[in-house]
C-alpha cells in the first residue's frame, strides 16, 4: 500500500475519531482509535505493513514520554518515591517470572521458558500514555495519578532489560541474576546521565544564540522538539535506557530555571500549542497501530489447528486475570508493610490499592517490546504475539469498565457555577459603568452581549442532552421566521438595501449561536443556505442602484438616519411578535423551562431594541472598533479571579486555567482581521462615489 494512502488514511481516521468522540463522549477517544486500528488491520491484512519496533519507539513513544516528563510533578514523585520504585524494579522482575511459569503452565503449545519469559517481561511494565489516556476521564487522587504517571514514565527500563536477558536465555540458554542486575542498574544511570547532559547542552546552546541575539522563535521550538529523538539515539548508542533518558531531559526542560522575558513567553506559548497537536496525533497513531497490529497477529492465531479457539480465548482472560491478580498482590504487600510501620489499619489504603492495580494497564509499548522477538517458529511467533497482544488489549478495556467503578468521571459542575458567578460580576460591574457613560453604551453593550453568551453556554452545559437537541432546533426555527420576516419587510418595502444588509449581519450572529452537533446538519445547511442565497441574489439585483451611505471620519462606522434606525427597531420588534407567537403555539411540544427561557430572553432584547441601540450593537460586532470596551472587560475579568482566588472561592490551577482562557480571548479579539463582505461593500460604494 502506498506511503501516501497510509498517511491520508491515519490523518483522516484521526480526525474522524476527535469527531465520533465529540458526538458521542461516553465512548473514550482511545477505544474510537483503537476500534479504527482493527479495521484498518482487517481491510489491509493482505497488505504488507511491517512496524519497526525500534523506530516505533524512537518516533512515536520517546516524544510522548518527554512531553509527559515535561508536565510530571517532581515533588509529587519525590514524596511517593518508594512506591515507585517498589512498582518498576522488583515488580517488574516479579511480574515477568510468574507471568512467565503461568503462561508455560496454561499455553495449549509447546513454548521454550525463556520465550514464556519474554513474553511476562513484555505485559509487566504499564503504559503511561495508556493510563494517562484514561486519567482523563476519571477524578483519581492526586497521589495515585502521579504514582501511576512516574512508574509508566520509568518501568519501561526494567521491562525492556528483563525481556532482554529473557531473549538472551533464549538464544543462548544462558542467564545470570547478578549480570541481569548490573546491566539494569547501568541502563538507569545511563539513561539519567545522558537525558540531564542533553538538557544541559540545549539550554547552553540556547543561551549562546541569546547572547550573540541569534535566538528566535521558530529555532528554539525545532531545538525542543529535536532533543527528544537525539536523547533517545544516544541513549541507544550507548547501550543505556532511552526511555529514561528522554523522560528526565523532558524533566530537565520543564524545570528549568525561567526567565521572564518576553522571548521565553512567546516560545513558551508555542511550544504549548504545538505539543498538544502532536500529543494529539501521536496518542492516536499509538492507539490505532495497536489495532492495526492486532488485528493482524489475531488471523494466523485463530487459525491453528493445534488447538480451538475456544481454549485460546478462555487463556487470554486467564493470563489477564493473573496479570492485575499478581499486581494487586504486590501492592498489597507494599501496602501492609506500610501499615505495620506506620501503625495504621490496612483498611486505609484499600482505595489507593485498588486504583493502583486496576489502572496499571498495558498499552502499545508492550506491543513494541514483544515485536522485539527474533524470528521464531511460525507457530510460536503467532502464538506469542496473539497472547501479548489480546491481553493488552483486554487489560486496556477492563480499565475502561472497572475505573468508573472505583474512581468517580471528571466533572466540572462545581467549577462552572463558580465561573458562571464570575463572569456575572463582571457582567454586572459593565451595566453599572454603562448606566454612566452613555455615550459609550453601544460598545459597552456589545461587550456585554459577549458575557451574556458566554454564561448562556456554560448553563447550557449542564443541561442535558435533549434539551441540548431542543434549544438547537428552536434556535434554528426562530433563524427561519426571522430571515422570512426580514425578506417581507424588504419585497413590501418597508425597509431599503442598507438596513436589509445590517439585519442580515444580525441573523449571522443568531447563526453563531446554534450548536450544530445536537441538530440536523441537513436542516441547518438549508435553513443558511436559504438565507445566504437570498441575500446574494437582493445584492445583485442593488448593485447599481445609488444608495446613501456615509462613513464618519473619526470611527470608520456606517451612519444611519432616524429613520433607518426607526425601520430596523420595528422590523425586530414584528418579528419578535412572530416569534413569541410561535413559542407559545410549541409550548406543548417541547420543555416549558426552555420555552419560557427564549421567551425571556427574547423580551428583554426587544427592551433593549426600542432603547435605540440595537443598530450599533448589531454594527459593533462586524466592526472590529471597540477593543478598547473588550480589553476592559478582560481587565475586569482578570480582576475578579484575583478576587476569587484570594477569597478561596478559586484554587491556584483553576485560577490560572481562567487567566489562560482571558489571555487566548484576548490574543485573538485583538489580532489583526479585515471587516467582513457587507462592511468592504458599504465602504467600497461610498467611496466610489
């Protein structure tokens, strides 16, 4: 198969999966991913796609680790230090030996121990870029995630030198304990030695190009996302753990000492938009090569007929079951040795026991690490690769249906109260400073328009999907009575071309304000299309026709008469009285709360419209003239969540999660931006003339 059609093909599968995930969120975006890599596996299974595990590794899993090392709590895994180490050092070796007697006492062929071993070593190390997939959706204690994180982050060490030594037993039947000791302990400090040199050398290098102001943007962030690879090569050259390697020069970057210069935020601010994309991409060519590769090992397994299928499945469940048996064991162990020390019941820890073991899920690594296996006996080979793979697989799915029994869904109620309460201050400090600055109340209310929307979409979330499904539907009926009421108005000749164009820039803004993943994509695509051909064809037919529109000088704002004004106001206000009725006639079809609630909102706009200012409110958001009003709002905005904050109502993360979302509005509110079409025509017209 092509390069090129592979490429399209992941690109686009990755695209369609964010999608799925977005329409149907209880179905994690890794299961979506991992679902694709099958069926890409079964479709291509005739094709030949060889996986290097070695560059697999390199490419895919040593960016992620670095990036994980980048956002991991050092103080958190200094203070569960032993707990980490107990989990990638002798469970690791635990879990390889008697993953590796049970595979040879229950597999249906004859299998060589070492490979049996091999095979241990490869489930025995957990997957951080699985676990930290399922992190996202379930609330774990603070202690217990960066627990899990570091041991995923770090086992890969010990997995990949007890599968090592296992391939060594294998090939050459010889093994030695003290060797296979020495060799990971040179691996460890290896790995850490190279990954703090390399973090070292790119921060003086970077420093140079400072100094003598060589130094740009675009150069430090090829330099970051160039040093986990080089780290990761080395660290291979040499013969020492990669994995570390890349993971403690992410460590080193992240806690470096900052500068606060304006060159580091910029870089920072890219770099953070860039790692997420590739994050994004990479977690899910992860997920669907591990498909992909299973859906390929599972066709020459199946079809054995040296035992039946039946038999086969029965000791994938059996192996998985041992494999969390063996780990809840150990920590266990861990655990009770604790409370002896510490004098405390064994009852205490019987929460982060079970989330420890549950979430120690294997993932793609494992997959890696077992394609690592020399050629073997066709039997064999498919026979090992079958069961690593299916117990992967099956460890990632009972993680998926046993996590939401221990461990409650991420959820954001309590924050979006408190953010809801927030921007009502500001919304209420804006109406208090419009009520004594009249002449600025037109921006003031655009402002304010802005903070509405925004409170009505956080309320909005909460609300469950039907009503969801609802407000979107009565949200693109009101779009239609409102367009069919403007087309009237301007066939009867109540109003001209310009108020026609203005009250179009105002059902534009409706149209942002439809959610169109609860609604029909074909009654929306209408419903627009219907409007935008409408207002084409009125453009066409006035083009030649000479109509007055002036601009004033100092704002650069189009100026309508009185009696414009006048035209507009009551075009709204029949429509509103078409719309009010068309609310009560469904009152009985769809949820009264809802129906009540457009219906308040309409009538309080309507008192807004006859104040006189609905045709600057309507102007103001297609004409990028009032950053001054939005820039103070930000800046009350940013005030109020130091006052949150300090008053407790905030903590310190969700805090500056906020800022961050005050600072991107505010990025991108300010970034340069042509006016729209109806603005460039009202202005190439005038002056024309």
């Amino acid at each position: 198969m092509p390069i090129a059609i592979i490429v399209i093909t992941f690109l686009l599968s990755l695209i369609l999966s964010n999608v799925v995930n977005r329409i149907i969120p209880q179905i994690p975006l890794p299961a979506i991913q991992l679902f694709f890599g099958i069926v890409f596996g079964i479709f291509s299974k005739n094709q030949a796609f060889i996986l290097n595990p070695e560059l697999f590794l390199a490419f895919v899993i040593a960016p992620l680790n670095f990036r994980e090392g980048q956002e991991s709590d050092v103080k958190s895994f200094l203070k569960s230090r032993n707990l980490v180490l107990f989990l990638i050092l002798p469970t690791v070796f635990l879990t390889t030996i008697f993953m590796g007697l049970s595979i040879k006492a229950l597999i249906p062929v004859e299998l060589p121990l070492a490979l049996c071993f091999a095979m241990g070593a490869s489930l025995a190390p957990t997957d951080a870029v699985a676990f930290l997939s399922l992190a996202k959706r379930f609330k774990f204690p603070n202690q217990v995630k960066n627990t899990l994180t570091s041991e995923g982050l770090l086992n890969d060490a010990s997995g990949l030198v007890a599968f090592q030594f296992a391939l060594i037993a294998l090939t050459t039947g010889y093994f030695s304990l003290t060797k296979a000791g020495v060799q990971l302990l040179i691996s460890i400090v290896g790995g850490l030695a190279v990954g703090i040199i390399f973090a070292l050398l790119n921060r003086i290098f970077l420093s140079i190009l400072e100094k003598y102001d060589a130094a740009d943007v675009t150069g430090a962030l090829l330099l970051e996302l160039t040093l986990p690879f080089v780290v990761y090569f080395v660290a291979h050259m040499l013969n020492v753990s990669g994995i570390i390697a890349v993971v403690i020069a992410g460590v080193m970057q992240a806690n470096r000492l900052k500068k606060v210069t304006l060159f580091d935020a910029q870089v920072d601010r890219v770099t953070t938009i860039i790692w997420e994309t590739i994050n994004f991409m990479l977690n899910g060519l992860v997920f669907m090569i591990f498909g992909m590769e299973l859906a390929q090992f599972t066709g020459p397994a199946i079809a054995n007929p040296n035992y039946s299928n039946l038999s086969l499945f029965l000791l994938v469940f059996a192996l998985t079951a041992i494999l969390f048996l063996i780990r809840y064991l150990l920590i266990f162990a861990y655990f009770w040795i604790r409370s002896l020390q510490t004098r405390k019941s064994i009852r205490k820890y019987w929460k982060h026991i079970n989330l420890l073991t549950i979430s120690g899920v294997k993932g793609s690594v494992s997959i890696a690490i077992i394609l690592l296996l020399p050629k073997l006996s066709g039997l064999q080979n498919s026979i090992a690769l079958f069961i690593v793979g299916s117990v992967t697989l099956l460890s990632f799915l009972s993680g998926l249906l046993i996590l939401p029994k221990l461990a409650p869904l991420m959820t954001s109620s309590q924050n979006l109260v408190t953010k809801i309460a927030l921007l009502t201050d500001v919304l209420q400090s804006l109406a208090r400073e419009s009520r004594t600055a009249p002449a600025n109340q037109a921006a003031l209310y655009y402002v304010m328009d802005s903070y509405n929307n925004r409170i009505e979409n956080l309320i909005l979330e909460q609300e469950p999907t039907n009503v969801k499904e609802e407000l979107a539907e009565l949200q693109l009926l009101i779009l239609a009575i409102e367009s069919e009421g403007l087309e009237h108005a301007y066939k009867e000749k109540q109003i001209n071309i310009v108020e026609y164009r203005v009250y179009q820039n105002y059902i534009k803004l409706l149209e942002r304000q439809v959610n169109r993943s609860f609604i029909s994509s074909f009654s929306y695509t209408v419903t627009v299309l219907l409007r935008v051909l409408r207002h084409l064809l009125r453009e066409l037919l006035s083009f030649r026709k000479p109509h007055h529109l002036t601009a004033t000088a100092s704002k650069n704002r189009p100026h309508l008469s009185q009696q414009n004004r006048d035209h507009l106001t009551e075009l709204y206000l029949d429509n509103t009285e078409l719309i009010m009725e068309t609310l009560e006639d469904l009152e009985g079809f769809y949820t009264p709360s809802l129906v009540d609630f457009l219906q308040n909102q309409r009538l309080q706009k309507a008192e807004l419209i006859k104040s006189g200012l609905f045709v600057e409110r309507v102007i103001a958001n297609f004409i990028p003239d009032v950053s001054g009003e939005r820039l103070h709002g930000y800046y009350l905005e940013r005030q109020f969540i130091y006052n949150y904050e300090q008053g407790g109502q905030l903590t310190a993360k969700e805090a500056q999660a906020l800022r961050d979302e005050v600072n991107e509005l505010e990025s991108y509110s300010l970034r340069e931006s042509s006016p729209n079409f109806a603005y460039d025509l009202i202005k190439y017209r005038h002056t024309a003339k």
